[in-house]
C-alpha cells in the first residue's frame, strides 16, 4: 500500500511565501478533499507536488516509495504514480489525444522496466476504446490535436482519460469542477468514481463543494493562507456548503496574523 506523505511543505513564487507548513497524507483508495477560499495556495500544493519550474520549495518534504518526490524531475514523479489533473490544460497542436497518451504510457512502462518494447498498436487501441467508454468520450476526440479548441468540459474529459490509461496510484485534481456544465460534471464524477478502489488515491482540490455531491471525499481538508487549518470527514464540506468560509477565517485570524 502506497502513499504520499506531505511534511512541513513550505513552497514560495518569486521570493513569496505562498505555502507555510502543509502536512497531508494520502494513501490509496482514500479520497481526501482539499478546499479553501481563492488564493490560499491550492493549485500551487498541486503545481509544486509535480515539479513546476515556478515554484520554489524552501521546506519540507513529500515522500512516496520511500523517495523524496521534491528531488525527483516531474516526468520521474509522474512515472512513480504521482498524476495531477491541471486546472487549465494546455493544448498541444500537432500531436493529437491518442499519441499524446500512447507515448506517455509508454514512457511509463519504460521507466518501471528499461526493456518495455511500448504497448502494441491494437493493444493501445482496445485500452483507449475501453476507457474512452468509461468516460462516455466521443471516440473522434482520439484523434483531435490535445486540448486544441476543446470546450472546458472536453478538456476536463482529457484529463480524465490521461489518469485512465496512466493508472496513477496517487491523482491531484485541480479544480477538475471549474469550467464545467452540470452533464460534464457527473460524468467527470463518474469516471473518477469508475477508477475509484483500493489501489487509487485521490486529492480533489475543490473551490466549491459542488463536485463533492458525486465524488464523496473520505476526508476533507480546508486550506487558508497556506497552511490547512480544519481536518475532517464529509460532513466539513457539508458544512461549508451551508456556513460559507467566514467562520474559518475568524477562527484561524491568529493563524494568519
Ligand atoms: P488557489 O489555487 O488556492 O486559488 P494559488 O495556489 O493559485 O491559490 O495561489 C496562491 C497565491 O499565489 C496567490 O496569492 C497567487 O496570486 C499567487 N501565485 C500563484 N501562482 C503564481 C505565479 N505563477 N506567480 C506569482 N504569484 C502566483
Ligand atoms: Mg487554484
């Protein structure tokens, strides 16, 4: 059973301190929740935990098969079963949905074993037929450019389709409910639901507890300035549905001060 396991992550953008101290485990098959208001360092929880180059970590560590992620380049991280959901994909033109995942995969299974020919052409086929299924994905997308004039639901859709064929132990979704119509949204849901089980840990970073009424977190998490200040099960989000963040912020004003 593997799970990543965050340690006093301090991380800051252009000299910034922006994350102060996050401490967050997550093991497969559990389903955390991390929310907060705008602004308080979630997307650059997920952004630092993959290695963007923009993002400075002045502390901490994040441990996943007994290795440091921090020191790791972001495709080594990805390869050890580390995936995040970007809140705005970028699009690729020229490389279309289909190579775009047959060589990801396959630079997957080469790097767990170094003679990995690569998946066979049917083989590849019959996999991307199967998950696109699960999702409900128009199979002409496959052949479309990555991202390319997808509508949000499309590209939320692609990320989806991406943790599918790549079969991460860990996933970070960023905001994977921004941008998308209510029909986008449960089938988003529902494909995170299908992958669901005893191998897959998912982090759902989450403005609004919208998505949370498909994908049931066991456990939810609420960041402020940084640093996550409330822990606990489906009934926090449940309750910030209802109360709004204000009581947070009284709360934890000492925190922030
Ligand atoms: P959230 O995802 O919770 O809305 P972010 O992690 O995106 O918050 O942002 C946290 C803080 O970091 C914000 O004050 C934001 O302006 C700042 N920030 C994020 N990305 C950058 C960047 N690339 N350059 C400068 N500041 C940034
Ligand atoms: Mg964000």
């Amino acid at each position: 059973m593997s799970e990543l396991v965050i340690r006093n992550f301090h991380v800051s953008i252009d000299g910034k301190q922006i994350l102060k101290g996050v401490n967050l485990t997550v093991k497969q098959g559990e389903i955390h929740a991390l929310m907060g208001p705008n602004g308080t360092g979630k997307s650059t929880l997920a952004y630092s935990l993959m290695g963007h180059p923009a993002y400075t970590v002045t502390q901490g560590e994040a441990i996943f098969k007994g290795q440091n992620i921090l020191e790791l380049d972001p495709d080594a991280r990805a390869h050890l079963g580390v995936f995040l959901a970007f809140q705005y994909p970028v699009a690729i033109p020229g490389v279309t949905v289909a190579n775009f995942l047959r060589t990801a995969l396959n630079a997957k299974r080469h790097a767990i074993d170094a003679a990995d020919k690569g998946i066979s052409i049917p083989e590849f086929r019959k996999l991307l037929k199967e998950k696109m299924d699960l999702l409900q994905m128009d199979q002409t997308i496959a052949g479309r450019y990555l991202n390319d004039g997808f509508s949000g639901g499309e590209k939320k859709r692609a990320e989806i389709l991406q943790m599918a064929a790549l079969h991460p132990e860990i996933a970070i979704l960023d905001e994977t409910d921004s941008g998308l119509d209510i029909d986008a949204l449960r089938i988003v849901s529902e494909g995170v639901n299908a992958l669901r089980g005893p191998d897959l840990g998912v982090l759902v970073i989450t403005h609004y507890q919208r998505i949370l009424n498909y994908i049931k977190p066991d456990f939810v998490h609420i960041m402020l300035d940084g640093r996550i200040v409330e822990s606990g099960g489906p009934d926090l989000a449940q309750h910030l549905e209802e109360q709004g963040y204000d009581w947070v912020r009284e709360k934890h004003e000492t925190v922030m001060a």
